[in-house]
C-alpha cells in the first residue's frame, strides 16, 4: 500500500489512501497494540474530520474506547500517550506535507512510536487480509476536555524569560497557533496564527526557502533577534537569525546539548548520520557523547531510549528529549534555544554569532535527486568511495556514510519520498564543492531524466 511508510502511514488523501484503509487500521490496531482505549488528536487539514470518522467508527467496532483530544499538535498527543499511560495513541496529520495529503501518526505504551520494524509492517499486512470480527460491545467516542490545557501548563514550565528578546514566531497556519502564544506570551509578534488547513501563506515545510521568506522578511523588517517556524503540526521547528539567513537545523543540537551538559556532565547526545562534523566536535568539546544513527523519529525514539541520551535531533528540525519521554518536541526545543538567544544578547552577542561557532565547515545541506534504482546508485557512489585513500570510519546503517579528515559524505535512500539524498561536508568550499561534483558524477548514469 502506497501510503506505508519508515515512520508512519501518509499520503495523498483519496488517491494513495482512502476513508476504507483508515476503517481498517481503526479495527486492527487495538488488537495489534492491545488497546482498550485509544487517544487520537488531529491537525487543521480539511480531510481530517473525514480521517477522525473513519478511524474513531474502526475503533470503536473493534471495543476500543476513543478519547478525542481534537484539534492539536502532534507533540501533544506524545505527551497525552506517555502521561496518561495509553496503550495506543493516532494523530492524523501529514505533518509538513501539503494540504493534499494526511495521515496518521500511530504510537503504543510509553510514546513508543509504530514504525516499520515496530509494529506497521503487521498492521498493513492485517489491513490487507480480513478483518477482526466486530467486538460484541462497541467502543465510545467521548472529547477529552482540557487536555490541551495540561499540555500547554507543562510546556510553560520550561518557557524562558524572554524579555529584552525581540522574536517573530510564525506557526505556518498550523496547530502550533493553538499553544504558542500561550507558551511565550504577547510580547512577542506572530505570523500565520489563523488555523487553516490549505497553508495559503507558504507550505507548511520549514525547510523550503519559500516558507521561510516571509518570516525572514518580518524579522529583518522589524530588526528581531531572531525567527522561530513550526511546521503544519508543530513537531519540527526551525530558526532564522537577526538578518533573516536560515539556520540548518541541525546547528542547534549543539545548543540544546550544552544546555543539558551544564547539569549532567558527560551526557549522551544523539545525532543523525547527517550531522554536521562542527556539531559533534562542538558536543565532545563541552564535555558530551555525541551519537549519530539512523533518520527517523521512529529510529530515533528508540535510540534515545537505548542510550540514555538526555537530548537529540535531526537535520530535519526534530528535536528530542529525555525530559519529554524520548519524544520529539518543537516547543521544548524552542524553548531551550530562545533563553541561550537572550543569555547571548545580554552579553552582547547575536544568535548569528552562536550559529558561527558551531557552524564552522563547508556544507552542501541536503541535496535531492530522482534515482529509479537507488540501490544500483549506492552501490556505485560506494565503489567510488573505496577506491580513494581508506577513510577514519564508515558507518552504514542509514545508506552510507564515509569520513575522511577533511571532508566526510552521506548517501542515503529516502523513507518517504523517491529520492536518493545526498550530504557533502568540507574543510574549505574549494574542496566541498570537488568532491560534490564527483560524487554526482557517479550518480549521473542513475539520475532519471
């Protein structure tokens, strides 16, 4: 089924999945996860109404009882899932996806996400056979007041003074304007506050420059410290500077591990494979561990988990926290990043200048190509690889990823698009752009069209 994905089920809504798919996982998932009582949020999009009917109507014929948070963000139904101890928890999105697509978000006990090695591969495969017979009593579906309130009262514990700090939030038209501003106050300006599930001011994607030039626009307008952007459910964020330049996200791991590192020496950070070398050299110089592994929330989660670690994130702008139940939370990190913003302003620094310092290399940010045979493409950057002189380490458990003392590179097949994604990192811009260039040489005769 087209709409299955590493991480969670998503597509174009009545094209790739449909009302009937959405029935069928709601009547298999209880069993799956044993679930008696089912949590389920959802964001603005116009078809999540449609979704909440079909899934809550599986559920309930399954004997599940439907706990409906309603609008929210994704974030939220984590905590909601790990705080009030459910066995299974949905959020219906498609995070930064377009307005034409949905999806859900499926979580078991803990906030332990539902990924492809943990769950969705069975789920798809009972969807496709027949289903469970219908439970002798069916299941309620009741609201869930005030759960959101919970949410936004525990966020707020973590809210910095950020007076002095002059920021510009833009929330996207997404499910982050429903707590925002009731995290960071008035005192700050907002932009796409009005929840409307068509994005009509820019996509909801933070990483595309096209849904950054509005805030960057704003804050170079108004002379702000700093731009802060939530993706369509308010699980990625992502940050501009005082001149409205874009920060690659994964700068700010770095930020978030000296946080933690001033009251845990020593501390595990997590990282994904295509992490910045200034990032890591930056997490060991303030004493930490950093380690990288494979992209995905429902990777990282675990790997979280695993290692202790007491932060993480991806180049992506998911940010995770031991302190959120190993989840990725785009207010927490926000939060983190804006009080180190206006420590640095008192002591008359910018963030641009806290950016600098971690981001020191040459970096190509991650490039997209159409590759019909990814694995053919891999294995011929990797026999190009090895024959060059043998490099400090390669580590392949996400595509693959070689680093020599110099320069290093990642080449890794997409989970949930038809890419074949690449990441070159350099010493110089001289020698980044060289070895760019022959590595896509070797993928030239895959490349389609």
């Amino acid at each position: 089924m087209g709409a299955f994905h590493a991480y969670d089920i998503r597509g174009v809504w009545n094209a790739d999945f449909d009302a009937d798919t959405v029935y069928r996982v709601g009547r298999c998932l209880p069993g799956l996860l044993g679930a008696d009582r089912v949590l389920v949020g959802r964001d603005a999009r116009a078809s999540s109404p449609e979704l909440f009917e079909a899934l809550s109507r599986g559920l309930a014929e399954a004997g599940a009882d439907v706990d409906d948070v309603g609008l929210c963000t994704t974030p939220a139904t984590y905590w909601l899932c790990a705080e009030r101890g459910y066995a299974a928890a949905v959020m219906i999105t498609a995070s930064h996806n377009a307005k034409e697509y949905n999806g859900l978000k499926i979580s078991r006990k803990g906030a332990l996400p539902v990924g492809v090695d943990s769950g969705l591969k069975e789920l798809e495969a009972m969807i496709a056979g027949g289903l469970p017979p219908k439970a002798a009593k069916p299941g309620a579906v009741r609201e869930l007041p005030g759960a959101l309130d919970d949410y936004v009262r525990f966020q707020s514990l973590f809210a910095p003074d950020i007076a002095g700090l002059k920021v510009v939030f833009d929330c996207s038209n997404g499910v982050g304007a429903l707590v925002a501003r009731r995290i960071y106050g008035g005192g700050a300006a907002y932009l796409n506050e009005e929840l409307d599930g068509s994005f009509p001011n820019h996509p909801p994607n933070p990483l595309l420059p096209e849904a950054t030039a509005q805030l960057s626009a704003e804050v170079a307008r108004t002379g702000a410290d700093l731009g802060v952007i939530f993706d369509g459910d308010a699980d990625r964020v992502a940050f501009v500077d005082e001149t409205g330049a874009f920060v690659r996200p994964d700068t700010m791991i770095a930020v978030l591990a000296e946080h933690y590192l001033e009251e845990e020496p020593g501390a595990r950070v997590l990282c994904d494979i295509r992490t910045s070398r200034g990032v890591t050299e930056r997490v060991s110089a303030l004493g930490g561990e950093p380690h990288l592994w494979k992209v995905g929330h429902a990777f990282a989660k675990v790997r979280l988990r695993e290692l202790g670690a007491a932060c993480g994130g991806e180049l992506a702008g998911h940010y995770y926290f031991r302190d959120f139940h190993n989840c990725d939370s785009a207010m927490l990190c926000a939060s983190i990043v804006l009080g180190r913003a206006a420590a640095e302003k008192r002591a008359g620094r910018r963030f641009s200048d806290l950016v600098r310092a971690i981001d020191v290399y040459a970096n190509s940010g991650e490039c997209n190509y159409t590759v019909p045979d990814k694995d053919g493409a891999l294995a011929a950057v990797r026999a190009w690889a090895d024959s060059l002189p043998p490099p400090d380490r390669v580590l392949d458990f996400d595509g693959v990823r070689y680093d020599w003392p110099d320069w290093w590179f990642n080449v890794r097949k997409s989970n949930t698009e038809p890419y074949l994604r690449l990441i070159v990192e350099a010493k110089t811009p001289e020698l980044l752009a060289d070895r760019k260039a022959a590595i896509e040489a070797a993928l030239a005769p895959f490349i389609a069209g």
